[in-house]
C-alpha cells in the first residue's frame, strides 16, 4: 500500500431487529437502571420482628416507594433533622455558658467580643444562606433532570416493548407479501403494466391521470351542450310534425291521383310502356347515327 494513503473501512451492515433486540436484552439484564435504591430505608432496620419502627411514617413506603412516599418520607425526615438541630444548639449553648459560669476562673466576655462574634455570625449566615440557595438550584437541576431521565427511560421502555413486537409482525408481513406475490404472479405476467419498475409506474400513473383529466374536461364540455341541444331537438321536433303530416297527406294525394289516371286510361298502360321503349330504342338509334354522346 503506498504511503499516506489510508484505508477505507468497509461500510458496516444495519443490525436487523433481533439483534438490537438481543443487545437491549443484555444491557437490561447486565446494568440495572436505577441511581438510587429508594426501597431500602435510610437507617438500618433492626431483625427483630418485635422491635418497632419509632417514627410516624409508614412501614409501607419503604416497600412500595411511590413519589408521594417518597416526598412524605422527605419532609419527615427534614422536620427531624430541623428539630435534632435545635435540640443540639440548645444543648451545646447550655453546656458552654455553664462551663463559663462554674469555671475558674469564670469567662467573661467583653461586649467588643460580641460585637465581633456578630460580625463573624453575620458572615457565616450570609455564606450559609449562599450554600443553601446553590444546594436548592442545584436539586431542582437534579429534579429536571430527573424528570427528564424518567421520561427519556419510559420513552426506551415502550420503544423497546414495540420492538420486542417487530419480529413478529415483520415476518407476518413478509409471509402475507410472499402470498400476495404468488397470488399475482399469473395476472401480472399476462398484464406487462402491473411488472414495471417504480419510475415507469409513476409515470404510467401520471399518464393515465392526465387522459382521466382530459376526458373529464370533455364529459363536462358535453354536459353542458346536453341542454342546447336538448332544446334544438324539441325545436326539430316541433318543426318535423308538420312536415311528417304534410308528407303523408302527399302520399295519400299521390296514391289517389295514381288510383284516378289508372282508372281514367283504363289498359291503356301497357300501350304507353310500348311506345316509351320504341321512343327509347329510336332515340338510341339517332344519337349512334349523329355520333352524340349521351
């Protein structure tokens, strides 16, 4: 291989369905999604069954955690420790000012002292109340995101559902197409029309659109001469009533002067026919004499 001239990896292959499928089966069954195991109690439970959880809150949390448990067991827990606090300043203010007075010799605090201890209090709640303000921005980050996990994790979850199901319905559709295939296999070869690629039956489609179109235009040209020509039928109609009476009024008229110039030469008739074809054989005569064309 020349020098400076890389490989090209070969493009790898779409994993089909049961293969991703097998990947999130393992990937379930190897990391458990969780971040916390909220079911199991904060402090330890003891195992005698006789001793008594000693504070207020269900035992029934702790084995079916739900969030409004769980927000239950939070506030709780925050009262206590809201109380453990006060009881513990309280104590170790109580021991110090003891200690100050029974010592020897006894503490005496000057007010510039207090003064000073205000200060340094004053600073010390203030960087308090810093810490607290980032601690609450920081759990309600925690609790977007959190939020946004479970929904991201329920989202896999029916995706996951939905593709446990693919298999299945890939290969019924893959049977039914086979069947249709083989059902069609006889009309589409005696019809060349229904064997065409995608572009040609898109354009065969198109076709026919535009002939279906056409011939629309022209039924509508048509539907809107049936009433004109609706109306000049009726006229014609009108027109030929007279004249069909006036034609067979004629050939009565006709018929009856026949019947009359029959009946007025008596046999006359077949004198007259005689005559006409000896007229008629003499005018042959004359015209091949006198060279006259006819």
């Amino acid at each position: 291989m020349p020098r400076g001239k890389k490989s090209t990896p070969a493009p790898a292959e779409p994993a089909t369905a049961e293969e991703v499928l097998t990947k999130i089966k393992s990937l379930n069954a190897s990391h458990e999604i969780s971040i916390l195991k909220l079911s199991e109690p904060i402090s330890t439970v003891p195992s005698d069954p006789n001793t008594q959880r000693t504070s207020d809150v269900s035992n029934a949390s702790l084995d079916a955690p739900t969030p409004a448990s769980l927000e239950a067991d939070l506030t709780h827990y925050r009262e206590l420790f809201a109380k453990l606090r006060f009881s513990y300043v309280e104590q170790v203010t109580k021991e110090k000012f003891i200690r100050a007075i029974v010592g020897d010799p006894p503490l005496i605090v000057a007010p510039q002292e207090n003064l000073e201890l205000e200060a340094l209090n004053a600073a010390a709640k203030a960087e308090l109340k810093a810490l607290k303000t980032d601690v609450a921005d920081m759990v309600a980050d925690l609790e977007r995101r959190g939020a946004e996990l479970a929904r991201r994790y329920e989202g896999v979850r029916l995706q996951t559902a939905t593709l446990e199901d693919m298999p299945a319905k890939i290969a019924g559709l893959e049977d039914a197409v086979a069947r249709l295939k083989k059902q069609h296999a006889g009309r589409m070869n005696e019809n060349s029309e229904l064997n065409l690629p995608l572009a040609k039956t898109v354009e065969l489609v198109d076709a026919k659109k535009r002939k279906r179109a056409e011939l629309e235009r022209t039924l509508e040209q048509l539907q809107n001469q049936v009433p004109r020509k609706k109306k000049e039928l009726e006229r014609l109609q009108t027109e030929l009533g007279p004249l069909e009476t006036k034609k067979q009024n004629s050939a009565a008229a006709a018929k009856e002067a026949k019947r009359r110039k029959e009946a007025a030469l008596g046999g006359v008739e077949d004198d007259l026919e005689e005559r006409g074809r000896w007229f008629r054989a003499a005018e042959a005569g004359l015209r091949s004499m006198l060279e006259i064309e006819g």
